[in-house]
C-alpha cells in the first residue's frame, strides 16, 4: 500500500501544477463559455487518475516523479521536484532527518510512509462511507416521491430540486413550486441529465477522496460544481428572450439552498454559486465563434503542456556515440580540475546521525584522451584507548563519479570514538600501464572538536608572503579556512619566492637568482589533543607525534635536532636535514649517497596542525632564524 500512496501522491503533485495552470485559465477566459472550465477539470481529473503519461519536450512540469521509487532504501533520501533552486533547500533537510542511521533497525522513512499510507487509506475509506451514507439518507427521504412524469418526481421531503441515481436518473421537485418555476427547473434538470452531469460529478467526488490529502483537489472540486451549473445555466438560456431568462432567474433564487445537506452525489437546482448564476444569466450573450476558437486552442495547450511528462536523461544518446563530451562535463584544464577539487571539498559534512557526506559538481572535467579520471578517497579514523587507532575505509580511490553524485556513508562508531575525517579529491594520469602520475589533487581534514549537520567548507591552500627587508611574513591558507602566520627574520642577501613544485605549503629561499633553500609546511603525525598533551615540547628528542611524515620516511630524516626555545604548545628547533636523491638512483638506492642541510624546525598545535621546515645550504644560519619566528593563530 506504500507504494500506491506514493504513486498517488507524485501524481497529485502533478497534478497540483496543472490546478494552478487551469485556475489562471479560468480567469482569463471568464468570457468564453463555461463548458471550457468543465473540460478544463476533466484534464485536472486524467492527471490526477492516470498512472502513466507520454513523455514530451513541451511538458511544463517540473518533474515525471517528484519523490523516487525508491526513497524508502535510498541512503540519502532526497526529492526530484525538477527544480534546482527548490531541491538545494528542501533535500539537505530530508538527507538529515530520515537518512538510515548505522544503530537503528529500520530506515525512518520505511516506518514513518506506511504510517502515512495508512491515515490516507482511511480518509479514503471515510470520505467513501460518508458518500454511500449520504446517498442511502437521502434515497430513503425521497422513497414516497409521487410521479409527475416520467422520471420526474414530486415530494414533501426536500426543499430544492436535484437528480438522483447514476445509471436511472431521476428529478426530484418540491410539491411548492409554481408553474413558472416548475417549467424553469425541469429544463435546467434535464439539461444536467443531457450532458451526463449526474456521472461527472459523482466521479470528481470519487477522485476527492482519493486525493483528500491536497487541498487544491478540495478547491478543484468546488470549483468544478460551480462550473457544471453554470454551464447547465448557459445551455437552457441559450435561446430564451429576456423576460425567459428573468423567469429562470427567479427560479434561480426562489430554489437557493441555504445550507447543502444534499450528500456529494446529487446535482441540485440551486445548490451554488446562485448569486452569479443569476448575473450571467440575466447578461447572457452568445460568445463569439473566435472566442470559442481561443478558449478550444488553450484547452489543447494545456493538455499537451501538463498530460505530458518531462523528458528523462535516458533520451540523450550515448557519450560514445558522439565527439561532443557527455552530458554534466567539462574538458580537463588545471583550472577546471581545481575548482572541482574545491566545490567537491567544501561540501564534506560530519552528520549527527553518524553519517559523512560531501557531494560532486554538477559539471566534471573530463580528458579529451580519457587517461585523466577523477578517484576519490574517504576514511575516518577511531581510537578505542589512548595511542590505539584504527581506520575505517569508506572510499578507496573510488572512480567512475558523475555530475551532481552525493555520497553518504555510515561511519562504525564501534571502533571507538572518532578522531578524524579525511576527504581526497584526486585527477590521476595513467602513464603506464598500472602507473599514475597525480594531475592535481588535495585533500580536507575534520579533527576534533567536530562541527556537525553543515558543510566544513575549504580554502584553497598556499601560502601567501610579503618581504620587508630581511623580515618575511608569511599567511598559511588553510583547508579549513584559518590563516594562521608565520613571521621569522631572513638572513642578508635571501629573499622569498613562489615554488613551481607539487607542494601547496612551499616557498623557495634564493640569493641573487639562485635557490638556497625554501620553506615548507608539513600536516603532523598526530592531531588528536590527548596524543600531542603527551610531546614535551622542551626535549631534545625528536617528537614522532609532530615530525612522523618526514622523519620515518626511508629517504629523508631529521638529525641533530635540538630544541632553541619552547612552550607548553610548541617549540623552534634546529636540525640537520638529510635525504638521498633518489634522481640519481640506478635501482640501488643503497648505494646513492646521503646528503645533508641545516634546517629549523618550529610548530604550535593551538595555531595549526602543520610543522614548519626551513632549510639553508648556508651553516649555522638555520640557529639565527630559529630565535625570530613567530606563529600566531
């Protein structure tokens, strides 16, 4: 039954956007004849009935299917409604209300949508024994009605004339009325019987309480037994003279029901809208044959517009079958592949439901060649007891995305509590075969303490420098968007300059042209603040928890390291700095030399989780520089 509720309601939501449609129309062809509203409410009728439509590109409808098929196991609800701007607000609030959460048993939307299911079967069941009870009641009052003729009948039970019976329709008239409004009744009845109104309304009834739940369909209703009436009005005056039609207005009034106890089925005399019925009739004129030409064109429009579905993505041909690049792409520039890298990192989000998030651009690169595709990488990491860490993997290098993806992932709060999120955005080139150089790439950290239920955002990284004199202040761009600064004091003759290379946290160090050294940020070992409480700042031992990336690499390492001044969060030090140059490798990297450099070495965990490196070719000059920097959040 959940299934037919959300068919029914995706085709009320349909069908909403056609009422609005038909209820402009309405105003604008006030003039033209009022059959054209009634067939206007057929239209609103076949769309809120019909499970299925030819798709079309002149279908104004937002979306075929506001809310998916499969929204009870999606594991990021959202709704289509077809429009963008719409989608942005309402979906993010879906996503964080009835997302799947890892510790529950059932999906909130499989328990809340049978429960809704069920209270829209039973306002369709009451609705339906209020019509049958209505119906029986007022079978039962007119039992002792006495034939005048035909299937007309007279009774005492009722005060205003009406039709009964769907297959046998019968008029039922007060024995009060005179002659003059007699004659004017039973013409009007058996206009209503001529043009089968006594089924066109028992049938709007039955689609009501199908779609009880939208009170457009309430409003359509209303609206469409006002305009069978006037309609029925326009047919019988359409060839009295005045005094005819002044006769029939009074019978109009004489008959108005004040209060409609009549059920939903029976079509009475006077039972709406009596004060205008009796303005269009006494002012009645013959519309003209262009007006009627006009209003038959807009019904045509409006069924072909709104009966019709939107075209689905399945119509575009084939990427392959094309040179023009696929749907929701873009070519491959460093530019390009920058921004995506940027939209796609800002969108990461830690739910509180214990999810994490982020979602891809509408629009992704692609290479004219293919060999450039974009992966992704995504994995949290707990710790269970202080030093003791695990790392869950929700994303491995994951390719094959599309424009506009989200992924949602559930993250496994029973490895212990969460230390860390890492999103990776990376464009790989295949050089070789199962060999890949990083096009461009860059990642966003979440560490405690964790913001939750909104984008972390992203600042692209780098550094930015200014130089007065031998003073060099440089701003740190962080991902999270911080700019924490470094500010230290260069030696004579050495000045700052952008670096070419790969690292987003480097400048290079020159003199008179030539490179001497440069300025590197590095993330630390650790970042959690029970594992970096335990670094004291002040020993002259290297500290793995801070210089890890570096130092236990196999190729590159810090000696000598001594600590110049510190703090309860940080400190300056000085080291050697030494590596082998893997360029000059024949295959035995045993056998290239090491090589060293002085460096200072300086962090504070409470301005960034990054250590600073700065290397000299020049000898004792790294101790210089370790008494003047600064670092300031």
């Amino acid at each position: 039954m959940t299934a037919l509720f959300l068919q029914i309601v995706n085709l009320s939501i349909s069908a909403s956007w056609l009422i609005a449609a038909v209820l402009v129309l309405r105003l604008l062809l006030k003039k033209a004849p009022r059959w054209i509203s009634v067939l206007l409410w057929g239209l609103v009728a076949i769309r809120l009935v019909c499970p299925f439509s030819i798709e079309s590109a002149l279908s104004l409808l937002p979306s075929a299917s506001t809310i998916p098929s499969d929204i009870l196991t999606d594991p990021s609800p959202s709704l289509e409604t077809g429009i963008p701007a719409l989608d942005r607000v309402v979906n993010p609030v879906i996503e964080h209300s009835f997302a799947p959460q890892p510790a529950a048993s059932a999906n909130p939307l499989q328990i809340l949508l049978p429960v809704l299911a069920a209270v829209w079967a039973a306002g369709v069941v009451l609705l339906a024994v209020y019509a049958g009870v209505s119906y029986l009641r007022l079978r039962r009052r007119v039992s002792t009605a006495v034939r005048l003729r035909d299937n007309i009948f007279q009774t005492e039970q009722v005060f205003s004339p009406f039709i009964l019976g769907v297959f046998r329709p019968c008029i039922y008239l007060p024995f009060s009325l005179d002659e003059t409004t007699l004659s004017a009744v039973i013409a009007h009845e058996q206009a209503h019987i001529r043009r089968r109104d006594h089924w066109w309304k028992p049938l709007g009834f039955l689609v009501l309480a199908v779609h009880w739940f939208n009170p457009l369909v309430w409003l359509s209703y209303l609206l469409l037994c006002r305009d069978i009436e006037l309609a029925c009005d326009e047919k019988v005056v359409r060839e009295m003279g005045a005094a005819q039609r002044a006769d029939y207005s009074q019978a109009l009034l004489s008959c108005s029901v004040r209060q409609n106890r009549l059920g939903a089925c029976p079509l009475a005399f006077g039972e709406v809208g009596v004060k205008e019925r009796v303005k269009r009739v006494l002012h009645y004129h013959k519309p003209a044959v262009y007006l009627v030409a006009f209003a038959v064109v807009c019904c045509l429009a409006t069924a072909v517009c709104f009966l019709t579905s939107p075209r689905t993505d399945t119509d575009t041909p084939p990427a392959s079958s094309t040179d023009e690049p696929a749907s929701r792409t873009l070519p491959l520039t460093e530019q390009s592949a920058a921004e995506c890298i940027a939209k796609t990192l800002e969108t990461l989000t830690l739910h509180s439901d214990g999810t994490v998030s982020f979602s891809l651009p509408e629009e992704l690169p692609v290479s004219g060649d293919g060999k450039t595709a974009l992966a992704v990488n995504l994995s949290a990491t707990f710790s269970d007891a202080p030093g003791s860490y695990s790392v869950q993997d929700l994303l491995d290098d994951r390719r094959g995305w599309n424009g506009g993806e989200r992924f949602v992932g559930s993250l496994e709060s029973e490895r212990g509590e969460l230390v860390g999120v890492t999103l990776g955005v990376f464009f790989w080139t295949e050089v070789d075969t199962d060999a890949y150089q990083m096009y461009a790439g860059d990642s966003r950290e979440l560490t405690a303490p964790f913001t939750y239920d909104a984008p972390a955002g992203y600042t692209a990284p780098g550094l930015q420098f200014e130089q007065d004199g031998p003073a060099l202040r440089i701003t740190c761009r962080m991902r999270d968007g911080s700019e924490p600064k470094l500010s230290f004091t260069l030696p004579e003759g050495i000045s700052a300059a952008e670096s070419d290379g790969t690292e987003v946290y480097q400048l290079l160090l020159v003199q008179e042209g030539e490179s001497v050294g440069s300025v590197t940020l590095y993330p630390f070992g650790a970042s959690d603040v029970e594992t970096l409480a335990g670094v004291d700042t002040a020993a002259s031992s290297l500290p793995m928890q801070i210089f890890s990336p570096v130092a236990l690499s196999n190729h590159a390492g810090y000696e000598g390291y001594q600590v110049q001044r510190s703090w309860d969060s940080g400190c300056t030090a000085t080291a050697q700095y030494v590596w082998q140059d893997l360029r000059a490798s024949s295959g035995n990297a045993a056998s290239i030399p090491w090589q060293q450099m002085d460096c200072m070495l300086a962090y504070d965990w409470n301005v960034m989780p990054y250590f600073v490196e700065i290397l000299l070719d020049e000898e004792g000059l790294a101790a210089d520089i370790a008494d003047s920097v600064q670092l300031v959040s």
